[in-house]
C-alpha cells in the first residue's frame, strides 16, 4: 500500500475532525484546534486544508440543514472516510513504534 | 447583531468558489460573531478581513475549475495549434492567399488614411495655450467678389494689440513672396535659390509662443532687429550645406533681389504640422520699412495674418467689435451705415483655422467633413475585406467538419475551438498587416500629390502603434469569431460519420446571408465602376471640348517678373516676342495671359446709358495685338486691338456684350466704357470662348493691350512640320537665355497646360479607379468564395446529373445561371446610387456630359463578364469532375 502523507496541520485537522464526530464543520473545528493547540489559527487556512483532505479522499461532507443562525446560511459537515480513518491510525502506528523505539534512559538523560 | 466589514463581505461573495460560498459565508459570518464577543470589534474586524483575504488565494478558489477541465493555454496545446493553423493554411494556400490579399487592401487604406487623418487632425495641437488664440479675420458684405479673407490690413496688424483691450500677446504672420534667395559666396556669383515658400515676417514673440526647439542662436533675441531671419535646420542644410547649425549663425542670405539678412536662429525642423508654421522667419521690422501698404487701411491680403492670445476673461465677440470700432476710425468700410457694414472683422478660434474652408489661403484648411468621410471610407473598405474573410473562411469550414469533429470527441470545447480560428485570423491579419505595410509606400509614391504635403512625413509613433494594435485585434475579432462560432454549432456524430457536409451546417443549407454579401459587394463594385466611367468621361470631354479657341501647336511659357520699371519689363518682353517670332518654324508670338487660366484678375466697368449707369464686373485679359490672330479667335463685329503697349481700348465677348445691354455685337462698337477713372472705346466683339475649366460658366471677358500685366508668351508653331518642332523649340530656348540668362525656358503645349487645368479631376479619376479596382477585386474574391462552396456542396447532385446525362454545357449553366441572377439584382441596386452620385458631382460643371443609359448597361456587362470569369473556374471544374470521384463516396 502506498505509504499517505500527511503534512502536520493536517494530521491536527483530521484528528479534530474525527473527534467532534457529528459536530465537525468550520467554527467548530477552527474553535476546537484554538483551545485544544492552544495556538491561533485563521479559518482560512483550515478551510483550504479541509478542501485538500476532500479532494484526497480523507473527508465527506454533507450540507447541514437550514439555520436560523448565521443568516440562515447552512453548515457544511465533515467526516472521515474509511480512507481517513486508515490513514490516521497508520499515521499513530508509525508514531508509536517510534516512540517505542526510544531508549527509556533518554528521558533520565534529558531531564536529568 | 453585529455586522462584519462590508467589504470583505463583498470579497467572500463575489470571489469565493460557487461551491463552497454558502457554507464559507455562514462559518465566518459565526466566527466573526465569536471573535467580537471575546476580542473586541476592531480586532474581529481585523480577523475578518485578513481570513477573507486569504481566502482570495488562487488555491481556495480555481483548484476545483483547474483540475476539472482541460486547460486552454498549456504549452502543448498552443503547440499544437500553431501546427494545426499552419498547416491549414498551407493546405489551403490560394485562399489564403486570397485572404491575405483581401485584408491586406483593407489594413493599407485604414493605415494610409489614419495617416492622413491624424496629420490633419495634429494641427496646432501642440501649440501651448491655443484655447485662448485667435486669428482676426475679414468679412466683407455679402454679394462681393471675395466674400472673406484670413487676412487684415497692414497698419491694422500693429494697431490692434497697441489699442484694444484684452489681448495678452498678438504675433502678425505675414507671408513673404520671394523669387529667389541668394547665398553669398566667398568667390564669384552669389548661388541662387529658387522657389521660396514657407517665408513669412513675424515678431519676437512668435517664438515665445509657438514652441520650437532651437540648434543655434537665442529664441529670447531673435527677431528683434530689421534684417534677422531664423531658418529651420532644413533650409539651413539647403543653403549652407556643409556647415553646422552653429556656423550658420551670423551668414548673410540676399532676399527680395537686393536685401542683404542675416541668420540669427537655426531651430529643428518642426515635427507636428501647425497653421502658423513656416521655413524662414523674417523679423518684422525688415518688410515693414519696405512695404507699400504700409498706410493702406483698406488694402486686404490675405498673407497679412494676425493671431491674437485673449486674456482669460476676454470675450471676443466684445473684442472683434472693439476691433471694427478701430478699423473704423481709418477705413469708412468699416463704419455702420443703416445697421450695416461693408466690411467687419471677427475672431476666428485657432482651433477651427485649419478646418474653415471658409477663409482660403495658402495654408490649405482642410474641412472635418472630408475627414470624417475618408474615416467612414477606410471602414467601409475594411469592412468589405472582413466580409471577405469570413466569407472564404466559412466557406472551407466543412472541410474541416472532421477535424473539428475529432476535437470535440477529445473534449475540446467551444472556447478552444474559437480560439483555434482566431488564432489562424490572427496569422492571416499579421501577414496582411506586413504586406500592406509594403503597400503603402508605393501608396504614397503613386498617389503623393492626392495626400497633402507632410502628411507622409508626420508619424506619432505611440498614437500610430495603438492604432495598429487596435486595428490588429478588431480585424482578427470580426473576422475570426464567426467562423470560429459557426464551426462550433457543427453537429459532431453526424460529420465524424461521413453525413453530407451541408448536414453538419444548418446555418449554410440556406445560403442568404452569403448572397446578401455578394449582391451588396456587387452592387459597390457596379456603383464604382459607374462612377469610374462618367469620371472618364467627363474628364475627356473638357480635355478634348472645343474651348473656342485654337490650341493646336501652340507653346506657352510663364514670363518671368523681375524687379523692373513697367517700361523695361515692357521693351524687353516685345523685343522677345519680335526675336523668337524672326525664327524659323514659328508663326506667330503674342505676350497675354492664357486664354484659359485659373489665375484671374477682375475689375468693374460702367458704361453709361439713357436708363442710368451699367456697371458689369468683368474679367480682364492683358494681350497684345497678336493674342487674337494667334488663337484664331473670330471676331464678330469691329476690329482687332491695336498695337500699343498701353491701355487705349478694348475687345469685349459676347457675354459682356449681352450683360451691357446691347441686342448685336454691332451696337457696341464705339461705346466708351469706364473702369472709374479713366474711359476707352469698345472696337470689337469677339465670339465667346473658354476663359477657365468646365466648372465654370463664360464670364464678360475684356481684352486689353498692356503688355506688363501678361503673364505669359505664347508661340504658334508653324503647321504642319511637326518633326521640326523639338529643334524650333531649342532655337527659342537659346534666345530666351540671352533676354533671360537666370531664368529656365519652361515651355508647354497648351494642350498640357489644359490638363493642369483638370489636375484636382485627374487626381480624383485616379482614385475612383483605384477604389474600382479594390472594389471589383474584393467582389470577385467573394464570389470566387462562394463559388467553391457552391460547387463542393452540389458535388453529388452534379455526379447524378452526369450520370443521368446532362451535357457540361447545361451544368456550366446550371451552376452560373444562379451567380447571375445574383449579380443583375446587385447592378439593378447599384446603378440608381450611381446615377444619383454621379448627378450630384456632374452639377458642379457648367458644360458636361449627358449621363446615357447605354452606360449603365455597359458597365452592368462589364461587372457580369468579370463575375463569371471569376465562377467559371469553380463550375468548369465542378462541370468537368468526373462522376464516379465525386459518387465513389456513397
């Protein structure tokens, strides 16, 4: 299987993506990586990220019904693929045999 | 509720991708919401303008457009055109030949009348200032012999800035006639300069006001003192020729025979074409102290110009009626009696000087209307042409059906087949553009005394370039866009299958639009080639016309007029006439104007009688006893003149004869008539004859013995001996270098002379004829067009029509019968306008032709004969084709 790749602010967007399930549209997402990174980032660039994903494969998306909200203008909801979701789990597979891999005394070295 | 910066807004929703608008607009519009509650409104703002700007990045909205369809403009696609275009028009060389050709014409009027019209529009645009210039100007009361003059009296000229109000600068212009300007030479004779136009005396401030740019010498002192001339680098070049525009500073240069000047200026030859241009600037003071009409407050020339810069809250109605109250004071001309005056001056708005045709002088004012005419002409032509190109290139799009079939299957759309022609129209427009670029020279070369002088000099390069661009892209988007649209709407499945061509065309099954084409292109051409024949026509009839006096074997030359007293210019002139009429082969010489001529000098005669006064403006011819004997003209009553050298009778024509009042030329004879001052006897009456072209009708004519006023000599050549004639000729030019050393024996048959007389005719035939040709050619182009596609499309009916029998005769017919059918409704259209034009031109001339039906009918042949000429090689090649090649493909 071809090996997927996946840039950083991806991987943060797919995982956001994945953990507000049924609630995963712009705001939220956006809101969700602020608080949860704890760093700013401008919906621009998740809404092109999200598009990327879209056009990988990564992502679904359904249009929401109707809002009284935001002028009545209606959400675009994302989801992860099956695709997506293979991707994410290799992705912490591979950083897990990596993190696997380190020698337990390097922690002692570096904190000591 | 808050809203969010309208102009972002505006960015998200007219930029963002149709796709995802609905949804972007909605998250920003909460997340805006969001942001003003925890940050604050200008912070918010400022987030969400910056998302929506980043928004706009290509990325965000032509990603889905760019990956979903087949780029137009990669490199391998315009490769690929480029070779699709050549080889189509390599394919098809003759008609794009054709094409080229046709367009060609077209882009070479365009550019050669742009160039005309932009030089003639350029005038005095660069003067700075010129909304606050005028030029005073002369109107006299209506009914007089000159109705307006550009120009004013002389003291005039520097009384008007001395005492009226109002003007911030004036500049006089006046223009200088000079025989010859004279160069000094360090040794022996002064070298001699002839014909000197472009002189004129001005002031210091017209090189104050008129921006030129100076090579030598100082703009500030020129022109101060008398016997200062500035020249241009071209005239400095002519006289000095190996010096430098500096080393001419300070030469002296003789004018008006005697007046030693000197060079004070050099500047550069003047690049933009102005009114108040000239080649040498005289200064003021040096013709002011030798002018006769220095005092003369009624003499009007129009040389004498003056231009005015009114100050900016002056009117000048107010300030031309200041300027008649001036004139006034000296000329009783000018003074109001009954509300009325005789003659009054206005202002004339530098703006409308080159464009008043009103006011004629040297400079030759052209009117817009020509213009605008000429402009409505070149896009007439180019339209023509355009209607050519689409013409022949519809015609061939069935033959490439399958291509374009093929495309289309490739996914090709609409747009990249458009482009496709517009691309091949562009090739085609640039190779015409390049040949009528070698056209137009030879325009120029050819045609050069049709186009007014330096008009082929002046060039705008930056408003020239645009012009060519522009005309570039319109040409290739007129010409190429239907072809390209009408090659879109092909039906793909039916052409890839072989269907019938017409099939793939429905807008070609019907034709009529083609037709209409050919019968307006047809209908042009027979307009001209109508016009082109009655020109002809008209043109050899007062060529040929018998003037009423003989001009056969008579020479003519121009008298030369030096700085003499009357009576030497006199003695010399008859001693002249007395040698050359000793030699052999010449019958007789005479001292006169021309007969017939265009330069005409008019007086009043009063002749009294017993119902009071009759006054008669009659136009004076000044001969010598010999003029009526050597033009054979009859006398009907009285006797010749007789043969002094001053005033003491005149020969009058009928006409003048007639307008005095008298029933027979008899009754006239002995009459006294009086110019004013002094009264002579009438002793004859000579049979009416010609005295200027057909335009005009016989004026009063009144022939008088004063040789000064003669103009020219004219020599009989003894009869019947012409092979003699060339050495007669030479023995008159060797005796004339003995009366006239420094002037050149410019000898002419009269007969040529009559045709200077008709230059402004000739000029015109030639143009009409060309237009014919362009005309008659571009019309046969188009129907040699529709021709082949006649004949493509009939190919399978003409193969069955063979096969069943039908003879070549009867399918010639068959495929011609239709193109003349076409062409006598284009004749029947076209002959009326002609008729109608040529009617309105014809009623400018006095004597002219009858326009004859039979000529209509001719000309009518003439266009059917080429049409067919131009179908019979399409049809007798259609006619001949043998019919299993065209069948084999059911």
């Amino acid at each position: 299987m071809k090996r997927a790749f996946l840039g950083e602010f991806e991987e943060i967007v797919l995982l956001t993506v994945a953990g507000l399930g049924e609630q995963a549209y712009g705001v939220t997402i956006t809101q969700t990586i602020e608080v949860k990174a704890g760093r700013a980032v401008g919906f621009s660039s998740v809404h092109t990220t999200l598009q990327r994903l879209a056009e990988k494969g990564y992502l679904t998306s359904h249009m929401g019904g109707a809002t009284a909200e935001r002028g009545g203008r209606r959400k675009r909801f994302f989801s992860l693929t099956a695709l997506g979701q293979q991707v994410i789990l290799e992705v912490r597979r591979v950083r897990e045999q990596l993190w696997n891999a380190i020698p337990p005394q390097t922690w002692h070295l570096s904190g000591g | 509720m808050e809203t969010p910066p309208r102009w972002a807004t505006w960015l998200l929703t007219t930029f963002s991708h149709p796709d995802t608008q609905e949804e972007v607009e909605g998250d920003m519009l909460e997340l805006y919401a969001h942001w003003f509650q925890t940050i604050g409104r200008r912070r918010a703002n400022w987030r969400y303008g910056l998302n929506a700007l980043r928004l706009l990045r290509p990325r965000a909205r032509f990603r889905a457009h760019a990956d979903s369809s087949h780029s137009l403009l990669r490199p391998a696609m315009i490769r690929n055109y480029l070779t699709v275009a050549r080889r189509q028009l390599w394919r098809n060389r003759v008609f794009t030949l054709l094409n080229v050709v046709g367009l060609s014409i077209g882009l070479c009027t365009s550019w050669i009348i742009y160039r005309i019209v932009s030089y003639e529009l350029a005038f005095d645009q660069h003067i700075p200032a010129k909304e606050q210039i005028y030029r005073v100007v002369t109107h006299f009361k209506p009914g007089s012999f000159m109705p307006t003059s550009p120009g004013l009296p002389v003291p005039l000229l520097a009384a008007i800035p001395k005492q009226v109000p109002g003007i911030e600068h004036a500049v006089p212009i006046r223009t200088q006639w000079n025989e010859s300007v004279y160069v000094p030479q360090p040794a022996g004779k002064p070298e001699r300069f002839r014909a000197n136009d472009q002189l004129v005396a001005t002031n210091p401030d017209y090189f104050e006001r008129i921006p030129y740019q100076w090579l030598a010498g100082h703009q500030r002192r020129a022109l101060e003192e008398p016997n200062q001339v500035v020249l241009t680098q071209a005239r400095a070049a002519r006289y000095f020729p190996r010096l430098s525009p500096q080393q001419v500073l300070g030469r002296r240069l003789i004018y008006f025979d005697t007046l030693s000047v000197q060079v004070v200026g050099v500047v550069a030859n003047p690049t933009r074409p102005s009114s108040l241009g000239a080649q040498e600037f005289l200064s003021l003071a040096t013709v002011s102290a030798r002018d006769p009409n220095r005092d003369q407050w009624d003499n009007i020339n129009s040389a004498d110009q003056l231009f005015v810069w009114l100050t900016p809250q002056a009117n000048p109605a107010r300030l031309a009626e200041q300027i008649n109250r001036l004139a006034a004071v000296h000329s009783s001309g000018v003074r109001l009696k009954n509300g009325q005056r005789e003659r009054w001056h206005l202002l004339q708005p530098l703006a409308d000087v080159h464009f008043d045709t009103e006011y004629a002088d040297s400079s030759h004012p052209v009117d817009k209307a020509v213009l605008y005419k000429l402009m409505g002409l070149a896009a007439f032509i180019l339209l023509l042409a355009i209607i050519n190109y689409i013409n022949l290139t519809t015609a061939l799009t069935p033959g490439r059906a399958r291509e374009i079939g093929i495309r289309r299957t490739l996914g090709s759309r609409s747009g990249a087949i458009i482009g496709q022609f517009l691309g091949e129209t562009v090739l085609v427009t640039l190779l015409a553009l390049g040949l009528s670029f070698a056209l137009a020279p030879l325009f120029f070369t050819q045609f050069g005394d049709w186009v007014p002088a330096g008009a082929e000099q002046y060039l705008d390069w930056s408003s020239a370039s645009l012009f060519v661009i522009g005309l570039l892209v319109s040409v290739s988007l007129l010409a190429g866009l239907y072809p390209g649209w009408l090659a879109t709407r092909s039906q793909t499945i039916g052409t890839l299958k072989g269907a019938p061509l017409e099939t793939a065309h429905p807008l070609l099954r019907g034709l009529t639009l083609r037709k209409g084409l050919i019968v307006f292109q047809f209908g042009l051409a027979q307009v001209f080639i109508v016009c082109a024949w009655l020109l002809g026509q008209q043109l050899r009839y007062a060529l040929h016309k018998d003037m009423g006096f003989e001009r056969q074997a008579v020479v003519v030359a121009l008298l030369p007029i030096n700085n003499q007293t009357p009576p030497e210019q006199i003695g010399k002139r008859v001693a002249l006439r007395q040698a050359i009429n000793q030699l052999p082969g010449v019958a007789l010489v005479s001292l006169g104007s021309l007969p017939a001529n265009q330069s005409i000098s008019r007086s009043e005669l009063s002749l009294p009688r017993d119902s009071g006064e009759v006054t008669l403006g009659v136009q004076f011819k000044f001969v010598d006893s010999n003029y009526i004997h050597l033009y054979k003209l009859p006398i009907l009553a009285g006797r010749n003149l007789q043969p002094t050298d001053t005033m003491r009778d005149f020969v009058l024509n009928e006409t003048a004869v007639r307008r005095l009042g008298f029933k027979r030329p008899q009754d006239a004879i002995g009459k006294q008539l009086s110019t004013g001052t002094v009264s002579y006897p009438i002793v004859g009456v000579v049979r009416d004859f010609q005295t200027n072209s057909v335009r005009h009708a016989i004026e009063p004519l009144a022939l008088i013995s004063y040789q000064y006023h003669a103009s020219y000599i004219s020599i009989r050549l003894a009869a019947g001996r012409p092979d003699d004639w060339a050495s007669t000729l030479a023995n008159i030019g060797n005796l004339w270098r003995r009366f006239y050393p420094d002037e050149p024996f410019n000898s002419l048959f009269y007969d040529e002379s009559v045709q200077a007389f008709y230059e402004q005719e000739r000029a015109l035939s030639r143009i009409i004829n060309l237009a014919t040709g362009i005309a008659v050619l571009i019309s046969c182009l188009g129907l040699f067009g529709l021709a082949m596609l006649t004949s493509q499309q009939r190919t399978r009916e003409i193969g069955v029509r063979k096969v069943l029998g039908a003879s070549v005769s009867s399918i010639l017919l068959l495929l011609s019968s239709e193109f003349i059918k076409l062409v006598l409704l284009a004749i029947l259209l076209g002959s009326p306008i002609a008729w109608y034009l040529m009617e309105q031109w014809l009623a400018d001339f006095v004597y002219k032709i009858d326009v004859d039906w039979w000529v209509f009918m001719l000309t009518g042949l003439l266009a059917l004969l080429v049409a067919l000429l131009t179908v019979s090689y399409q049809s007798l090649r259609a006619a001949l084709a043998n019919p299993v090649d065209s069948l084999r493909n059911e």
